[in-house]
C-alpha cells in the first residue's frame, strides 16, 4: 500500500497514488498538501507524510487543484480529524461541498466502454472509492491574490475548462507547475505518454481545458508534477504546445 514517493525539488515531492498523484510541499516537518488521491488511497497518502519525515497532524492546509473524487479523496478526513484548512478557488468550493457536480457519469463511462483501457480503468475506480462522495463540509477560498502563506509558498493560476474552478499551483522558486488534471503526462486509458489532455469525456468544457493551455504555457518553470502521469521535464510553453496539438 505504500505510494511512490519522489523527491523533484527543493522540499517538493511527487506522490504516485493509484492512478493519481498528489503534491507534498515540506519545511521543516510542517507541510503542505496539494491533492489527495482517491478515498483509497489514503494509507497511502498518510505512509507518503510519513515517508517526507512529517505527519498529518503537520498538515498546514490542503490545497485542492479541483474537486474530483480521485483529488478530493481524503480532504475532509483531513479536515474533520486534524482540523486542516482546505483550500480552493472561489469558483470550487461549491463543488467541493457538492453543491453540483463536474464529473464523468457513469452513463458516459458506458458508452465509452468499447475504448481501450476504460473497462480496466473503471473496475480500479470502483475499487478505489471514486464512485463514492466526500464532500468537504467547510472548504475556503484563497485568502488573497499572489502566494499563499504555507510552505512551499504555491501560487494558485485559475485554468478552468476541466471544471469551473480548476487551479494550478506555481512553484516560481523551484520551477514547478503542480498541473492537476488541467495538463497531464499519461493516463489508465490514454495510448500515448508526455504532454496531453485527459480524454474529452473527463472534462465538464473542453474548450476552456484548451484555453487555458494558453495560461499554463505563460508560467514560467521547466518541472510538469501533473495530476495523472509521470513528472516531465522541459519548458512549460513546449509541453502546453504539445497538449494543445494533441487535442486536435
């Protein structure tokens, strides 16, 4: 049960879960958490604290890229069991709460069963919790514009298109875009590796997931720790670029 943790920067690591990853950023043994994985990852998630030489309790606030199950999955343990903030970005913390709902259906999934990949890729959804709701009972926005106080200092950019209120985290010192799902290195039923967009059916506007490839190529940093997929190496702008000839 214990997760891949790398290390990629200066108190930054890159947690693969099953099937998803999260972000730890570390001084000293406080921490912040970028994502959580799906609700059965959390062993995981907690071994992955342990292994950066921190603890749950360490947690100074939980930052959501966006309120998937397979991000959000243990934010409110976090929450109700340590009294972590969770933060998001205004247009978010609705659909943290599940005031609505930008997901797959499970109707879509049917109809997308025939691709490759999907059935095998559903059966791990399914036993990962990711059918299953965690609302956050109390989400926050952001507190101010520009870098939040937490370690690690992360900058939320807003992309949305892959829900209303997708957010990316900028790293300017370490040269890193935590990218969420807004820009991804691979995918369970993805054929292709490096740069990309989920597959169209994950996302609630494809055509603002697009645009806001315009606002990811813009950050300057040359380390992609994405959502879904390996850690990629290269310019922002070139792997933006890419993703966006990819989707068409």
């Amino acid at each position: 049960m214990r997760a891949d943790v790398r290390h990629v920067g200066d108190g930054t690591y890159l947690v693969h879960g099953s099937h998803t990853n999260w972000v730890i950023l570390r001084e000293g043994d406080a921490v912040t958490l970028i994502d959580t994985g799906y609700p059965g990852d959390r062993e995981r998630l907690l071994a992955s604290l342990t292994e950066v030489g921190s603890a749950p309790e360490a947690v100074v606030a939980v930052l959501i890229t966006h309120a998937h199950n397979d991000h959000l999955g243990s934010a409110e343990y976090l929450s109700a069991t340590h009294g972590t903030p969770v933060l998001l970005h205004e247009a978010e913390v609705p659909h943290a709460r599940r005031d609505f709902l930008q997901q797959v259906s499970v109707g879509t999934v049917l109809r997308n069963a025939w691709r490759p990949g999907v059935l095998p890729w559903a059966a791990h959804v399914l036993r990962s919790g990711g059918t299953q709701q965690h609302p956050v009972t109390a989400p926050a926005p952001f507190p101010a514009a520009g870098a939040l106080d937490v370690p690690g200092r992360p900058v939320p950019v807003h992309t949305p298109g892959h829900t209303d209120g997708h957010c990316v985290y900028h790293l300017p010192d370490v040269g890193a875009v935590i990218s969420g799902d807004a820009l991804v290195s691979g995918h369970a039923i993805s054929r292709i590796e490096g740069p990309q967009l989920l597959p169209v059916m994950f996302h609630h506007d494809r055509a603002r997931t697009v645009a806001s490839l315009g606002i990811l190529a813009e950050l300057d940093g040359d380390l992609l720790l994405p959502g879904h997929g390996p850690l990629h190496r290269g310019p922002m702008k070139d792997a933006a670029r890419l993703a966006r000839e990819r989707a068409f």
